[in-house]
C-alpha cells in the first residue's frame, strides 16, 4: 500500500494515504515535519510566501507565509485564486474519442409511453401543486400502500411528491420559472410510466394547469381538495384515482432497452482529498463507458466545477454549448453575489476535516466523476436533455437540492460519491453510494454500496473500480440489485430549487 | 340572514352574503347590476374613475374606470394605493383597555422545565442539524413508535424535526441568522419538555455545537451518524437515546396553569372576503380575551400586515416597539424588491376568487385577526417573546413558513383561519381551523374545526363566535380536545424559512 498520492508530476504537494507520523520519510529528501491527518497535503518542496501550491496539476492557491517541505498544509495556509474567467474559454480542444468499452451495450428498463429515457422502477408517482395538501395526501399514500398496492406487485411502490413549493411564493418572479420547470418535468419521469396523478388544493398559485397543462387537467388527473366532501371524501377521491393509475401501471414489465435509454446522474457529497483521486475518478470511468454505449450522464454542482470550469469548456463539443456552460456559471456568480455571499461558502467544514483545503481542490475533484468524455450540452437547472453523451446539468452542490434538479431532468438512477460519508437517497430514483476510502466502507458496511478506497491505495486501478461501479448501476437500474438506501427504505424529503422569495 | 355585509358607514362598497342575482334590490336605490358572486364586492355608490374604493374605512385602490351604483367589482378594477410610508408613523394612539374578560383564566398544561411557556403536549422532539440524516432518522423514527412508544404511555408521539436547512447553504451569509435561529430555538419548544436530542451527520455546515451550543454538544444529546457502526449502529444509537429520553417524558404530568403560560399564534390562510368579517375578528376576540387573562398571542405575515401598518403603530405601546415594526417592514420590502418583486406577488388566486381585490383588502382582513390590544413586542422572523400580550411576530405569509417560525417562537397551539379552506397542520403543534364561512364547514364538516359563518350571516355575534374560539383554544391546549387534523396525523413538512442563498 503506498503512503502518499501525488497526481500530476508538476504537484508540489501530495496527500498522505494514511495518517503520517512525524518523521515519516515519503521520498528522498522529504521528511514530514509533524503529524499528517488521512487525506491532507504534505508540501513535497520549500514554497516561498505567496508561491503557488499545486494539485492536479492546477495552482490551488497561494502561501500566506512560506511553507517548508515535509510541512503539513491546511486550509488556514493558503489564499484562494480569482476563479478563471467565463469569457472567451477555449472549447473542442481536449474531445477524446478512446472511451472505455462498456461490458454490456443492453439493461432491463420500462420503456418510456411517452418517449425518451426509460424507467429503472415501476412507481405511482403522486405530484401535487402546493404543500399544503401534503398532510392529507401522506395519510393517503399509507393506505394506498397498505390496501391497494398488494393487489398490484408488478407496481414497485407509490411516491408522493411534495415539496415546498407552490404558494406563498413570488410565482411571477423572474427565477420562478426554475421550481416550475422541475416540478412540470418531475410530472414525467420516466419512473412514473406516463400515468399522471395530481393533488391539487384549490386556491394555490401554481395551479395544476401550470403543473400539467390544461390538456391534462381533467378530473381523471387531478383531484382538488377543496372540492371533496370532507376528510373521508378527500381519501376516497385520492384512493379511487389511484387505483385506475395502479391498475395500468401494473401492466408494465421490464424489456431489454439499449444504453442510449439509460440515463444517470452523477454527484459528490461530503467530499474528501481522496474523492478526486479514488471514487470521482472511478465513476467517471463508468461515465465514459455509459457514453461509449450511447447513454447519457448528467453531472452537476456549479460551485463545485466554478473554479475548473476551463476544464469543462475543453470538452464542450461546440460553441454553443460553451455559451450556455459559461451563462450558468455567470448566473450562480451573480445569484451569489446579490447575497453578499462568495464562493468560499463551499467547502465545508467536514469537507475541510478531509483535507480539502478550499473550493479550487474541491472543484478538481469534482469533475473527475464527468470522467473524459466529450460534453454534448449544457441544462439550466431542472431542465430535460435533448442529446445523447455526457451533459452538465447546472445545479447547486447541495445534495439534496441537486438530486430533486436531476430527477426532474429525468435521471434513472444517481451515483453518489461520499469521502466523509452520506445516507442520502431518493425516494423515486434509486442512489448508489461510492466511498472514496476504506474506512468508510469499514465504518458504514451496509450503507455504502461500493468502495474506491483500493484506488487510493494503490491496490486496485481506476478502471477497475469503475467497471464495478457500471456492473452496479445496470444491475440497480435492471431491478436486479438495490442500493442499501433503497433496501431500508431511507429518502430524503424534495427539495426543489427556488431562488425566488417566498411572500 | 343578512345579504350584505357594510363594514364601516363610510365604506362605499359591500360585499354579498350569498351569491346575488342581479336585480337584487340590496338597499334603498342599490340594484345589483349583474350576478355578483359570493363575497364580491358590490359599489354602493357611483365611482368616478380614479375615485377611492373604500372598505373597512380605507382605501382599497382606485378605480381604474368608473364604476357604476350596483357593480361589481373585481381585482381588474381596481389600482393598488402607494403603501403607507414606514417614517415615524404614530404609535400609542390606539390602546385599548377594555379587553373582553376569558371565561376562565387556568388550563391544564405541562410546566416548562426551562421556565417561560407552558406545554400543549408531550413529545420526544428529535432536532437534526442538516437534511441528510432524514432518512436514516425517519427509518428510526417509526421504530420508536413501535417498539418503544408503547411502554412510555404518558408521551403524546415522537416528532423528527427535519428540514432543508443545515449543508449547502451560505452558512455565514448575513440573513443566515434566520433560520439558525429557527432551529436552534425549535430544540427549545415547550412540547419537547427540555430533553435535547440531536441527531447529526458529522461534516456538516450547521453543527451540533451551533445548534445546541458547546454545553449541550455532548453524547448524552447528540448522536453523530458517521460515528456510528453501520445502518444497525446508527439505529441503535438513534433508539438508546431516545430511550432515556422517554423515560424521563413519561414522567411529565399536566398541571393547572395561569392564562400567563399560555403562548399562541394566529395565522390565515386561503382567505376570502369573509376572513375579515367572521373568521378573522371572532379569532382577534378570543386573542383578547387571551390577553385579558395574562397569556401572550403571536400573528405574524408581514405582507398582509404591510399595507395596514399604521393600524399595528397605533397599537404599539412604544416607540421602540413601532421602530422595531418599521424595521420588520423595511427588510420585507427590500427582500421582495431585490428580487424584482412587488406585493402584487400576493394575493393568491383563490383569493381573489374569494373576492379578495388585492393585498391592501387582504390585509385589511389579516389584521383583524390580531384582535384589538396593545402591541407589547415586536419580533424578527423565529425569535422568541419576552413579553406577553399580544405580539407580532414577523414571518412570511406563506402559512407552510409562517407556522414553523411561530413554532420556533414557542407557540403550543396555532388557530389558522381560511376561507378557501386548507388542510394544514404541524407535527408538534396542534391548529385549530375556523373557517370564515359556513360553505366550507358544510363541505369539509371533519376538517374545519369551527365556523365563523354564522358572524358573516348575522346570525350571531364576534363576541359568541370568539368565546367558541377561546374555549376551544383551552381544551386543545389542555389536551381534553384534539383538532381534526391531529386526529388523523395529518402535518406539514417543517419549511424553515431562509432568505440567503443556496450553494
């Protein structure tokens, strides 16, 4: 097992595998000066005050005051870079061809009735206008589950979707339009088998044209609260729609779908130093071995790929796409900006603890789970893809905000990589989880579903690795495996995006 | 029963009891000259075009045609006023002395153990600093209830109190002190009886410390998930605390206390144009009556109060209350306005269904709610009161933000008045819904609570509807009556309101 991992040749740093007593000598020449945390930087030469501190080949910042080699290096002892410029980015000049070949070009999918991706789960997916009906439509759902879902068991389960959107929301704001959309397109996620059910109150401002449109407002869609004779009416309506919903949904079997209606998610959350070395790398090569079969990727997170974002516009496919790649960045900046917040409000503070020092190393690490592959469009937050490939969907790094903007791109499964170590999970889309080191997977057996920790110590390779994490996300998207989350039945309430006030 | 409702003599338009036909001959000379829908208003007078339309004995807006003796008029005819200005509006000018006396000045509620309100109900809170522990939580949660709920008899339930807050925000961002404080002061809620429980990821932006302070960050109160060996680790360290703490719950008992312990909030939601007449002013009577007896009782909704804030001045009780209250105001105009939003954003479209024009007759009707005593205190979004009396508690008017902000204020019962009718509840606080006309009761008779439509009809007064209000407020608060929605384990999800950004 080696000691340290240094990426590029041109590092002057390099992150201790393990803990480092003092003394420990790394290579000829460098000693380390004291104790050196899991996961943090080891200075490899002397850095004069402000001397660029280098990984991934890209400076990380600069030293406040001069650093000696052997020195531990924490985030108290550099000073961030300004973050590259959104005008003017090179574009097409590293679009690489040699992708990995997948082992399988096939999985077991619903096929989309209304086009497009395919389902990797057969739910009854509830929407509703505003949340002011959740309450009542979660006594519903426990009795859907309890007395009509057994009678249906090619339906996998029933999915309310609520959220906090709705009402008491500045609907007419120039930014509504982002919790619209994604609630809208949540409305068909290929694991809702095109059967639309909707929970409405009655006086919200979104109303259910807005959700589904007009042509699909009709009493065999849309239940209105206000207009059911009380409580017991209010169940009976829900009850009664879902039944015929279930009934055809439970006509839906799994058939053999090409990778090209595969789409997946890709995200990071409770990142360490080891993230961009073990676990994003190795879901990035299950990445590009999904787009050398034809499927699409998604990965996200705009605070997380700001500082590296030239790395992205290299492998825009065409200028528009570069256009649209630096039009997200500049509207996050701004969104920041109006808040009197900057962008050192990522990382944090367990990101810190595992050794990434601030959002420039966090930054590199996060694109490696894009993996290589050349990147054929960029989304607005929550919007749906209309190519094939790999695609940045702007979002925030949130986990739980950057899931729901996924799933309403219409995501099939989300592959989550984890340094510190994350039980989030979706309740309508499944989440395999990815650790960037062994004492994770140690520490939490079964709620990490694959490790990467070998890739960090040298004992197993990127490819290897990443192979395993495609067998996984075809076996869960087949239905043939599940993620622990989804075993125990943990998800994480909806969080849509609304950079809107509320009223 | 009435046909019209006329508020103050000065008013030039009424509004219909029922739906009227047209030619219905209302008073000497005023023939309805068209069909008028229930709670729309009627003009009394000829209106000259760019003439004040006058309701409640203030101008509503202006019309933006003329309007003719008998019309009816909608939210298009009308143009918003200018809001009052917020510089040194008089204060003190209004304070009230004869308040109605309570019916009873005693209920029957828990002691808080850490001094200050009483509890309407005994439950094992358990706090969580961030989103990604819900899952795992509510798995926990649900054992709990089965396996240990049932041996600690005199403990009402156990409540998760999730929420979006906690990672992937911008935890220094300058309106991040809202929600901290939202949370940090939900851990102290009566209803929890002084026993902390945290439950914590570990990495987090939001940490145990900043939640519960370094004094309480102990393993007796938190449990840290990435401490824990595995998903049956992180369940059994979830179950053992909870354990002890229900041990100590169950030996709570309810004891008579003085209307002084007794601290409420009021919040409407859905309104109509009959909020202001019936439901409204019955619950501002009972708020008097709360007052009368020593008990403190919170409204809240600063753009329904917006346009009828010098009606709140003139009942402050100070000069730094009415400067605190401009303050509260100025900072809503400013987070709408950098949004490029105006208070044209509310109100909603069932409100103006209900004949509600705009926001000023809107607020109009919500102030009514606060009933008619001085204004002892005015706080900031969550904060807690240190007064009693009747108080405004700044919050947005969305009722899903408004309840958990009053709810972190310490309130142990909300009553919520609608029109439109809404089924909302919160998990550790009971609300009662009084409805603002009989309609609603007859179409959801076992969801609205109470009735104020006989006020709108004129068959019986505010003083009988409010002492109804009052004495229902007691029991509930006593634990000898529920609320419907109680009852059924309906409840909102906890939206805890934050103003800064998302990262």
């Amino acid at each position: 097992m080696r000691a340290y991992v240094q990426i590029k040749p041109e590092d002057n740093v390099a992150i201790a595998v393990q803990e480092l007593p003092q003394g420990t000598e790394l290579m000829p020449g460098v000693v380390t000066l004291s104790v050196i945390p899991q996961a943090h930087k080891i200075a490899l030469v002397d850095i004069l005050k402000d001397g660029a501190i280098i990984r991934y080949g890209v400076i990380l910042g600069y030293a406040i005051d001069p650093i000696a080699k052997g020195q531990w290096i924490n985030e108290h002892m550099l000073r961030l870079p300004t973050p590259p410029s959104l005008d003017d980015m090179p574009f097409g000049t590293n679009l690489r061809t040699d992708l990995p070949e997948p082992p399988v070009r096939t999985w077991m999918g619903y096929r989309n009735p209304e086009g497009g991706y395919g389902g990797t789960r057969n739910f009854l997916g509830i929407q509703t206008t505003v949340q002011c009906v959740e309450g009542t439509l979660n006594v519903a759902t426990e009795r859907i589950r309890r007395e009509l879902l057994p009678k249906y068991p090619h339906v996998d389960d029933v999915v309310a979707i609520n959220h906090a959107y709705g009402c008491g929301v500045a609907i007419n704001a120039p930014e509504a339009k982002v919790p619209i959309r994604a609630l809208r397109n949540i409305c068909h996620h290929p694991n809702f088998g095109g059967q639309l059910m909707v929970v409405s109150l009655g006086c919200e401002k979104l109303t259910a044209d807005m959700l589904v449109g007009p042509e699909n407002n009709t009493p065999e869609n849309v239940v209105v609260l206000q207009e059911c004779r009380g409580f017991e009416g209010c169940m009976q309506a829900i009850l009664t729609m879902a039944e015929k919903k279930l009934k055809i949904l439970n006509e839906r079997r799994r058939e053999e779908l090409p990778l090209s209606d595969l789409l997946i998610g890709m995200q990071c959350g409770g990142s360490d130093a080891f993230s961009g070395v073990s676990a994003n790398p190795s879901a990035g090569y299950a990445a590009d071995m999904i787009v050398q079969g034809g499927g699409t990727v998604l990965f996200s997170e705009v605070t997380e790929v700001r500082d590296g974002v030239h790395f992205i516009a290299e492998r825009c496919v065409s200028a528009e796409v570069r256009d649209k790649l630096a039009a997200e960045m500049r509207w996050y900046d701004n969104y920041l900006s109006e808040a009197n917040v900057d962008r050192s409000a990522n990382p944090t503070p367990g990101n810190k603890k595992g050794g990434l020092s601030n959002i420039v190393e966090k930054a590199m690490g996060s694109i490696a789970k894009s993996g290589t592959s050349p990147i054929v469009e960029v989304l607005s937050p929550a919007e749906r893809p209309t190519k094939h490939g790999e695609i940045f969907a702007a979002t925030p790094a949130s986990d739980i905000v950057c899931g729901p903007c996924q799933m309403a791109s219409g995501i099939g499964l989300q592959v989550f990589m984890t340094g510190r170590g994350t039980p989030y999970n979706l309740a309508a889309v499944p989440v395999i989880k990815v650790c960037s080191r062994n004492e994770l997977k140690e520490q939490w057996p079964d709620i990490i579903d694959i490790s990467a920790g070998a890739v960090a110590t040298g004992e197993k390779t990127i490819a290897e690795v990443g192979t395993e994490i495609f067998n996984k996300i075809i076996a869960c998207a087949s239905g043939q495996d599940q993620p622990f989350a989804e075993k125990y039945g943990m998800h994480n309430y909806l969080c849509i995006f609304n950079p809107a006030p509320i009223t």
